[in-house]
C-alpha cells in the first residue's frame, strides 16, 4: 500500500476533534476521492499525508516509511499536496521559479528539465516567466499542479481542484489528472468530478470514515447520498 | 546602479562638464528604454524638498557675493545638491522602469542583504497585488450597497475593511506557510536567478566612471 492509516486521530487546539479513529489504505496507481460534508476532517486528514500535521493519535506510513520527525522530509518529497487556493500555493515571484521550488529544496537533479517537463504537463510551458498574478484562475490552478508535478512524486493529494473553475477549465484539469501516472487522493464536493476520475470513494463525516467503496454505487443510492449530505446537481440522478 | 550614482556624488561639484556628460549617458539610456517623460517627472517629484532647500542656500549663504547680491558659496552648494539629487534620482527611475523586481530580489541577494528581509520582499513582491485585488473587490462591494466615505463618519467602515483586509492576509500567510513546509521549506528561499535583462546596471556605472577618468586626466 502506497498510504496507510491506521487509527489516526486528532483534536485542535480549540478542543474541535477532527479526526477520529482514521483507518484508510490506498494501492499504488489508485485514484481516491475523499469526500464529506463542510468541516467533515477532509482537509485535516489531507494535512496529516506529509506531516505537516502529525498524528497525535495512531500511525501514517506513506510509501511504506512510518510518518515521523525523522521521516518527514522524505515523505514531503513523494506526497504531493495542492492546495485549494492557488495563490496559497504559488507564492514565488513568478511561474518558473514556483515550479523550480520543491525540486530545488530537495536538491533533486535537473531543477530546469523538471520545471520544463511538469510545465509541458500542465500545458503551462508559455508561463514559465510569467508573475502568477498575470494568469487566469484556471491556468493558476495548472500551475499549482505543476509545483508538485515536478518533484514527481509518487502521491498526488489535491484539496477541491474543481472549485472557481469554469466548465471548459474543469475539463481540461480532469484531461490532465488522467495522464498523470501518480497515486491520487483527491478532496471533492464535484460528485460527478469524482465520478469521472476516482473509481474508489472514501466518506469521511464527523472525523471517522463512514463509506469506502466504489464511487458509482455511492452516487446511485440517494439514502447514503443523503445521510452523509451529499448531493449531485440538479437533475442529475444515476440508475442503481 | 548603486555605482553610477557612488561616481556621481563622489564627482567634485566644479566638475560642470562631467556632469553634463553624465546627464547625457543618462538621457540617452532614458531614450533607449522608452521611459515615458511623464515617469521621470513624476519620479523627480521626489526632490521637491530638496530643490526649495537649494534655492535657500545662495540668499542665506555667508562669503563673497556676484553682481546679483547672491552668495557665490551657496550658489555652489545648490548646485551640488541640485545636480546630484537629480541625477540620482532619475538614475533610480530608470532603474525600477527597467528592472523586473525578481531582478531586484537577486541583486538583494547577491549584496548579502539577510536572507529574512530578502524572504519578506519576495512575498511582497508576490501578494501586494492580491492584497489589493481583495481591497478593491471589498470597495465595489462597499460602494455597491451605497457607500461613499465622504465624512469622518465613514471612517469605521474603512477602519473595519482594513481590520477585515489585515486578518484575511493573516490567514493567507498561514496558508502560504503550509504550502511552504509541504514542498521542503526550512527557512531558507531557493536563491532566485536573475533574468539578466537589467542592462543600465552595467552600462551607465561603466559610462560614468569613463566619463570620471577622462575628466580627471584632462
């Protein structure tokens, strides 16, 4: 298994549990969605896949290395997180050297090759010394994907890729997420998005997983859809 | 461009004919870059002060006098503001209208600043225009529910936007810094490569010193 939870727990500062009692494992090559209500834990849970929150309760092995302060650079290099907001995740003063970022922290060789080829992924090469704030949402979001494209990892997690994207956009992250031969974990409220991409669903709701299994049985049963307040968009219904 | 404007301020003031020809190296790069006139005015505005303290010095300097009753001393002295000011200044301008800042970063870099403050100017450089994106949406919503900050009674509201604009920021760096650690950040930004595209760096500090020597040795 490339992600491994076992029993992973975690409480805020503030008291608020977001996680309990977590146990989730994901195959190499799979694509998973993650899905949930608003403040169901997804985010956390996704924080928790490189350490940038460590488990206070149970155990995270990625890649077959136990999650710990000693593991944790070399969990970072293969987990690659994108965020919801681009211009959370593109913070360097232009296109190229945000994409250069992660290769160059990790001191992995051929920094210019691998801004080049994860540009050329994401159809994104014309930008390489463009400022971020120059670009479209949506070319900002390829970008973002780009950042951790090029430290090729070997876990893809990605917080709502679909979110603020117009339709023709949304098409095109959903043509390049599928060429992208990578492990993926993909936090969602586009149900049909999910559909199309992961075939594997995991529910998460008041911090615990409520459903795992395959996407296109959870979409066709509108009791479980309704339980864990999930809904797919009007008019829209899919035959048991 | 540090250099250029070292030789002009350490050029003595007597030396009209060097300054002329600084000035000349300065027009000229001016025309090669197509700095609009109306930029180098605005950045002279800087000077003003400057400029009213110079007009003082030949009325209020003590020494010998010309025909005009002007103190010939204090008419040296104003020149040797005047000159140098605004060749400096318009040195600058024409520095910021043909650096990009990511140049500037690598310059900063490259003079050792502390690698914190150079941190800090990167992610101003990147977020100063989303910062004042969000500024302006928030005024269109302002104005769209039919406020106008006409009077000082206004000024809670502005108060309350900025109060507003300063937390989402917070909350943006906080963002910012877990994206940063989830790409093997620890404290250090990668050195940023300069685009090389700053040219008057190297060329107008070369003219200016050529122009020193010759002068010099006349």
């Amino acid at each position: 298994m490339v992600i491994d939870l076992d029993g992973v727990g975690h409480t805020y500062p503030d008291g608020t549990v977001a996680l309990r009692n977590v146990t989730l494992s994901v195959a190499k090559g799979e694509r998973v969605a993650l899905l949930g209500p608003n403040g169901a834990g997804k985010t956390t849970l996704a924080l928790h896949l490189n350490g940038v929150l460590p488990a206070q309760e149970g155990v995270v092995r990625v890649a077959g290395e136990l999650l710990g302060p000693q593991t944790v650079r070399q969990v970072r290099r293969q987990v690659g997180l994108v965020f919801q907001d681009p211009d959370d995740q593109l913070f360097m003063p232009t296109v190229g050297q945000d994409v250069a970022f992660g290769p160059m922290n990790f001191k992995l060789d051929d920094v210019a090759g691998r801004v080049q080829r994860a540009l050329r992924a994401v159809g994104m090469q014309a930008a390489v010394d463009r400022p971020p704030h120059h670009l479209s949402f949506g070319q900002r979001r390829r970008v973002a994907i780009a950042t951790v494209l090029s430290m090729d990892p070997q876990i893809l997690v990605l917080d709502e890729p679909t979110s603020n994207l117009d339709p023709a956009s949304r098409r095109e992250l959903a043509d390049i997420l599928t060429a992208v031969d990578v492990t993926m974990l993909m936090v969602t409220h586009d149900l049909l998005f999910a559909w199309q991409l992961c075939p594997r669903s995991v529910v998460l709701a008041d911090g615990t997983v409520q459903y795992d299994g395959p996407t296109r049985a959870l979409l066709a049963d509108p009791d479980l859809l309704r339980r864990f307040r999930l809904e797919l968009p009007f008019g829209v219904s899919l035959a048991p | 461009m540090t250099a250029f404007v070292v030789i002009v301020v350490l050029t003595p003031r007597e030396w009209i004919s060097a300054f002329l020809g600084y000035a000349a190296i300065l027009a000229v790069a001016l025309a090669f870059a197509r700095v609009p006139p109306r930029r180098v005015a605005r950045g002279l505005a800087i000077e003003v002060p400057f400029v009213l303290f110079a007009v003082l010095l030949p009325f209020v300097g003590h020494g010998p006098d010309n025909w005009l009753g002007l103190s010939i001393p204090g008419m040296w002295a104003a020149w040797n503001i005047l000159v140098k000011a605004t060749l400096g200044v318009v040195a600058a301008t024409l520095l910021a209208s043909t650096t990009l800042p990511v140049d500037i970063l690598a310059g900063l870099q490259a003079l050792r600043i502390p690698s914190a403050f150079v941190a800090i100017l990167t992610f101003f450089v990147r977020y100063v225009d989303v910062v004042a994106d969000q500024y302006q949406r928030m005024r269109v919503a302002q104005r769209s529910r039919g406020f106008t900050a006409s009077s000082p009674r206004s000024w809670p509201v502005l108060a309350h936007g900025l109060g507003a604009l300063f937390v989402r920021s917070f909350e943006r760096g906080e963002r910012v810094h877990l994206a940063l650690v989830s790409r093997g950040y620890e404290g250090q930004l990668p050195v940023p490569e300069s685009s090389g595209a700053a040219w008057p760096a190297v060329v107008l500090p070369a003219a200016a010193a050529v122009i020193a020597m010759v002068h010099a040795l006349w």
